[in-house]
C-alpha cells in the first residue's frame, strides 16, 4: 500500500511539473522578438525600435509617419490585448471575448454608437491625420504578424486576433471618455429626479459650495447659510441605507512653478493621474526622435497603447501634464409627446452570432427612459468634434502660448492641460473637445430648448499663462472663475480639499527642486479629516471608559493615511458611515429609478457637515433618540462591521484596523479575478496603503496614480517618470513587473531612458 501510495504521489507531482511546464512552453512561444531585422512596405527610411532596462519603447525614424509605424509595432508586441479591450470596451464588442456576461454592458455602450462615430470622424480627418493612423495600424498589424503564437489571453478566451483598424485608434479615445466623463452622464438625470422628488430647496442644499476652493484666480463662491430642508417621518423610516461613496471617481493632480521659483530659471512641471490601477497599467514609455522641417524632434513621455501620440511628456521645449477637467460636457433633455424618435438597430457580435439590439434615437441624441418619461442625451462625445489627432500638435511647439494655440481644438476629453517651457514660463488651459452651448444646465431641459451650438466646438477656452505668483495648480475641482463657472458649468468637480492642499504647499517654499515636488505628490497628510477627528474624538471621550481604546488610537492617528494608523481608519470610515446613513432617505428614492447620490457625492461635505453641526430632528435617522446618541450608534456598529470584515469577528485588536491593511493596493490583471489560480503569475504583489482621496497622495485598492511625472523643459535628464507597473502586458517578459518596486517604494524612475539592450531594425520594402 506504501509503494502505491508513494507511486501516486510522484506521479501527481509528475503531472504538476508537465502541465506547468506545458503552461510555461506555450508562454514562452509568445514571447515576442525584442531584436532582429523586419521588413516593411508603409515605411519611407530605416527606422528602429529600441528598449532600455525598463523596456521603454526608443523609437528612431526619418519622420513622424515613421515613427508612428515604430510606436504602433511595440504597442503591438507590447499591450494587443489591452488595445483590443479598449477598442471593444468603446464600440461595445466585449461579449465576443467574454461571452453572454458582458452583453448587458455592451448594450449599454452601443447607447453611444462610438464604431459608427469613429469611422465617420475618419473620413473626415485631414489626410496627415490619416496617413499617422494609417502608419500606426500597420505597425500594429505588422507585430501581430510576427507573432504566430497568440499571447495567452486569446488562447483562453479561444478568440480570434482581429487585425488593427485606423478608426480603432479612435475608439481607443472614445474609451477614455467613458473612463473620464462616463460616470458622470446621469448627473444631471440625479439632479432633475431630486428636484422632482424633494424639490429645489433639496437640490440648493446638497450642492451648496465648499470651504475648499481653490481657482487659480482666486474667486469663490461666497458661503451662505443655507436652510436644511425638513423630511418627512415617513421617507426617514423607509430609509435604506446604501454605500453611496464614489472611490471610483477619476481624478488627477498637477501644477507648475515658473523659472523665477527654480535654481536654474527653468519652469517645472508636476503631473500625476489617478486613473483604475491594474496589470498591464493603462500608460506605455516611450521616446519617439525625428525630424521634422530639417529639425530633429525628441518627445519622451506616455502613450496610449491604441493611438499614435505622446499623451503627457517633454519635447525639450515644453512640457504638458493633464487632469480630468470636470467642466459641464453633457445635457440631456426631456422630450415632449411631438419629438420625433426612430428605432436604430444595433448589431453586437456574441460568441453565439450576432445579438441585435434596439436604440431609440432623438434629433439631440440617444433616448433613454427614467420613470416612464423620455430623455434625449447630448454629450461632447457625440460631436464630430470629439476625437482627432491634433495633440500630435504639442510635439513640436516650443513656448506656453504656442502649445495653448495649437491645442484649442484638440479632440480628447477636456482637460486641465499644464504647460512649462524652457524659458520659465507657465500656463493652465482648458483643453479637449468642449461643447459652444452657452447655458450649461444642472437638470434635464425641455427639448425646446436644445441650443444648436452643440455642433460647434468653443474657441473662447479659459486659459492663464503666467500668474502673479508664478504657480498653477489644479486637482479636478474648479479652476475658472466664478463667472466663467457659468458659462463652461459644473459637470462634477471634485470637492476641492486635495487643490487646497496642493496650492498650501506651494505657498510654503519660494525655491523648488524635483524632490520638492515629488514630496508633494507624495503628501498623505490628512489635512481635510480634521474637523471629522474632532467630532468622533468629542463624541467618544463622553464615555472614556467604553472606549478607552478607540481613543487612544484616535489621539495616536498621526493625522496622515500613513500604513500604521488605526486612527486614521477609524475617522475615515466613520464619516463615510455617517454619509450613508444620513443620506439615506434620499439615496433610498434614487434608487428606484436607478440613480445614486454617487455622482454628487463629492460635493455632499458641506451638507453633511452642516447636518452633524446642527442635528435637525428630521433629519435624526428612526430609532435613535437623540443625536448623541446616534452617533456614537454609528460608530460602534461602523468599527464592529469593519473588525468583522477584516478578522471574521467583533472582539481583537484595533490593530486589524491599520489603514495599510483596509486600503491595500492590489494590482490585479482582469483574468485572475476572475480565475484565482492565476494570481501569482499574474498579479503584482499586494502593498500597504499610503494614501487616500482628499490629499495628494491619492490611493484606492486598485487606483491611484497611474504615472508620476516631474520635469523641466531643456532639462529632462533629471527628469522624473514613475510608473505602477511594467511595459509589457506577456507575463514571462522582463518588462512585466519593471517599475512597480520603484512605484511602490516610492523612489524615482528617471524620464529618459537608458541605454537600449535590444533593438529591432525596419527597413522599407523596395
């Protein structure tokens, strides 16, 4: 029986190692070629692809068109399968990858006709446009080629490798709006429902502005007292209490300090984007060098794996940075009984054939119905307008003012775009495709009155080149003035703590260095919680001895998302608690026509102070008899959820509690959630938390800052680029993991790369 036994045990272990082998062999079989020769038709002149250590794309050409055929060979080699994601994700095709589970999401973003748009925003491309995508899709197509064995991706999902299309660039574009502007479409939806539902009072106090503003002109909203609406017994019993906070919303930091603020008369910018983090991270080194009109052309930064462009980075004579820009990009509008509408059908590839799929159009846009009423949506994203490749401009501008003109009608979603050049000067500019309507409205309208300027991009964009100060800033929250926040609108702006924080810290210092401002990008300082640290704090210290433990921890909180506090976890979760709770009788009659106080949540601070500080009786949540009470009630059944979701029980240690453990950072690639087994080969390795929403150093358990980027103009060898992740998306390339130690150790990458180890060379085809 022991032999048998022991016969069993070797063989099983036999198996194990021939299965993983087998794993391992046919990874290894897609690897792609780092180094050799490669023969191309759409090239004029040699060209080459090289990679550093890291795996930065250096890409060498005799032009531009060159050079976007290079970029799309190694975004190829690279990321296909997050290109074709991107590409599906936009024009609704996620189901031929992943069957009948994403049709309803498919549906959903087919509401958006985003395939049929990008072949027509082709065609109208100017022919130098064209001719890069064109370069760029061959490139692609030309890697996919050279791969004869799929990556594994498609060989577990058994689906076919579809070649590159120019217009699938577009679509690349189309799904960063639906990242970055997506989320926020119902906004207006939200608001017209909350009017209706508790009226105008309702919608003035839950969107009252904030303490925390921060425009670069220094205007503000001024803060008047504002009446808290009563509620009804009955709403307040029926109240459901729901998780209304909106961690996935999209942010992103930056600033500049002109030449007058630096040691060598060089402006400098900051940029970090807060994007979902996951394996392979959204962005792709690269350095693209050409000539262009006799002159020699080096752009280093980040592309999209998708498109042909240098999204963020240097030229040598400026630098850009972007963050979400938040101004008002979409209306909807309720049609009366006399609108005409007509049935367009919608064709879906499934793995099973084709699923049609019906949508109701309007002259102003897609129809969607809420409560039994039509509403008709106009977003930018549905303009001929929306998507180009005119951020190919900012290549070859050379001062602040250049790269603002030429930046006006660039097609991407608007953007706080900060620029620095060589000479020390700086500038903000609201930069994408922004709608010429001039009456931004925050609830749907009649379709009466649908303003026709929506077919029109605007070219009276704020912009600000050289403030007073020599400093711009900007963190998602309004950066216009107030009297242009009326004519560009509020499509969501962030509540406005983090811009605070960043402008305070440079108000601090008259000199910067590149430490100094990676410092800032790196500040956790918990600066917007204090007053939340307060409440809790009084609260608990009403009876010291039940809580003589959560107190200590409270004065102990270090006022910092830092790793090791416990206070920290207790204030933040107790405001988030307070929120749902408080909210709840609103959010409850949301939800029945599947909308959310979500997409206002960042603008909830004021009241839900305001609601605390006062303690209206109507508002005091059913069961509790007093406000003390509840919230001290609050908090105890907030601590004793989060223990028991942390340990599996109520009693332990506050020390489970540490807020590097609840806010960990796991970066995940998309097939091992869904197939565990494949976390370690996939997955990055889990890191303790290091930062939050409302400060600088923003971090969630899959998002954060999706790139760090410091530079001056003319000096980028002391530039800095840090990454959350590796260049290439083949889990047995050396470029898989590159970086993230350094990201997460939050050391410094440098911008340039180093020297090439491989290189592919391109010659034309006679």
């Amino acid at each position: 029986m022991f032999k048998v036994i022991r016969f069993l045990f070797i063989a099983a272990i036999l198996i194990a190692l021939l299965a993983t082998a087998i794993v391992y062999g046919g990874l290894a079989l897609s690897l792609p070629a780092l180094s050799g020769v490669s023969t191309a038709t759409t090239i004029s002149d040699t060209a080459y692809l090289q990679r550093d250590e890291l795996g930065t794309a250096i890409i060498i050409a005799d032009n531009r068109t060159d050079a976007s055929y290079a970029l799309g060979y190694a975004h190829g080699q690279d990321r296909f399968f997050q290109m074709d994601l991107l590409r599906r994700n936009a024009a609704g095709e996620l189901s031929e990858l992943f069957g009948d589970a994403a049709l309803s999401l498919d549906e959903s973003t087919r509401f958006h006709q985003f395939r049929k748009r990008s072949r027509e925003i082709v065609a109208m491309l100017p022919a130098a446009q064209k001719q890069q995508l064109n370069a760029y899709a061959h490139g692609v197509n030309d890697a996919l080629a050279q791969a004869t064995f799929p990556s594994f991706e498609y060989v577990v999902t058994q689906a076919e490798r579809k070649p590159w299309l120019p217009e699938d660039s577009l679509l690349a574009i189309f799904s960063m709006y639906l990242d970055l502007q997506g989320r926020s479409l119902n906004r207006d939806l939200t608001m017209g429902a909350l009017e209706d539902s508790f009226g105008e009072d309702m919608v003035g106090f839950v969107t009252q502005p904030s303490q925390y503003q921060a425009a670069l002109d220094g205007s503000r909203f001024p803060l008047k007292k504002v009446r808290i609406p009563s509620l009804s017994a009955e709403i307040v019993t029926a109240a459901m209490t729901r998780d209304i906070d909106d961690s996935a919303v999209v942010g992103s930091n930056n600033w500049a300090v002109g030449g007058t603020l630096t040691r060598d008369g060089r402006a400098m910018l900051s940029d970090d984007m807060h994007l979902g983090i996951q394996v392979p991270i959204i962005w792709y080194r690269a350095q693209l060098n050409y000539k262009e009109d006799g002159d020699d052309r080096q752009i280093t930064g980040v592309t999209l794996p998708g498109a042909p462009a240098v999204v963020v980075g240097s030229n040598g004579h400026i630098a850009w940075g972007f963050t979400n820009g938040y101004i008002d990009t979409a209306d909807w509008y309720r049609l009366a009984d006399d609108d005409k509408t007509a049935l367009v059908s919608e064709s879906i590839p499934t793995q099973k054939g084709e699923h049609k799929y019906l949508l109701e159009m309007s002259e102003f846009g897609p129809v969607k119905i809420v409560n039994g009423e039509k509403f008709s949506l106009s977003w930018v994203a549905h303009q001929d307008y929306a998507v180009n490749l005119n951020l190919l401009n900012l290549e070859t501008a050379q001062t602040v003012e250049s790269a603002f003109e030429v930046s006006k009608e660039t097609g991407i979603p608007v953007q706080n775009m900060v620029v620095a050049d060589k000479d020390g000067n700086i500038g903000w500019q609201a930069t994408g495709a922004i709608p010429d309507r001039r009456k931004p409205a925050q609830i749907p309208l009649p379709s009466v009155r649908y303003d026709k300027a929506w077919g029109q991009q605007a070219r009276d964009v704020p912009f600000i080149i050289n403030p007073k100060r020599s400093m711009v800033w900007t963190g998602n929250s309004r950066v216009v003035s107030t009297k242009q926040d009326a004519r560009f609108g509020n499509g969501g702006y962030a509540l406005g703590a983090r811009s605070v924080q960043i402008k305070q810290r440079l108000f601090e210092k008259d000199v910067f260095d590149p430490e100094d401002f990676y410092r800032i990008q790196l500040d956790n300082e918990a600066f917007f919680l204090d007053r939340w640290h307060r409440v809790l704090l009084t609260n608990l210290q009403r009876e010291p001895a039940r809580f003589n433990d959560d107190i200590t921890a409270l004065e102990n909180w270090q006022r910092c998302a830092c790793a090791d506090s416990v206070g920290y976890t207790l204030v933040r979760k107790y405001r988030d608690t307070l929120m749902d709770i408080l909210f709840a009788p609103i959010e409850t009659q949301l939800a029945e026509n599947g909308l959310s106080l979500g997409l206002l949540e960042r603008q909830l601070e004021p009241a839900l102070w305001q609601l605390v500080d006062e303690k209206p009786a109507s508002w005091l949540p059913a069961g509790h008899a007093d406000w003390n009470r509840f919230l001290t009630t609050a908090y105890v059944t907030m601590r004793d959820d989060l223990m028991v979701d942390t340990t599996g029980h109520v009693d332990g240690s506050l020390q489970a509690l540490r807020w590097g453990s609840i806010n960990t950072l796991n970066v995940q690639h998309p097939f091992s959630r869904q197939i565990p087994i494949l976390s370690k080969l996939l997955d990055m390795p889990k890191a303790e938390a290091f930062g939050d929403r409302y400060m600088p150093a923003v971090q969630g358990k899959a998002s954060g800052a999706s790139q760090r980027l410091i530079v001056q103009p003319g000096d980028e060898v002391n530039g800095i680029l840090t990454l959350p992740g590796g260049q290439s998306g083949h889990p047995l390339s050396p470029f898989y993991r590159s970086g993230f130690d350094a990201y997460i150790e939050q050391a410094s990458t440098p911008l340039l790369p180093a020297q090439p180890h491989y290189q592919i060379v391109f010659s034309p085809a006679s």
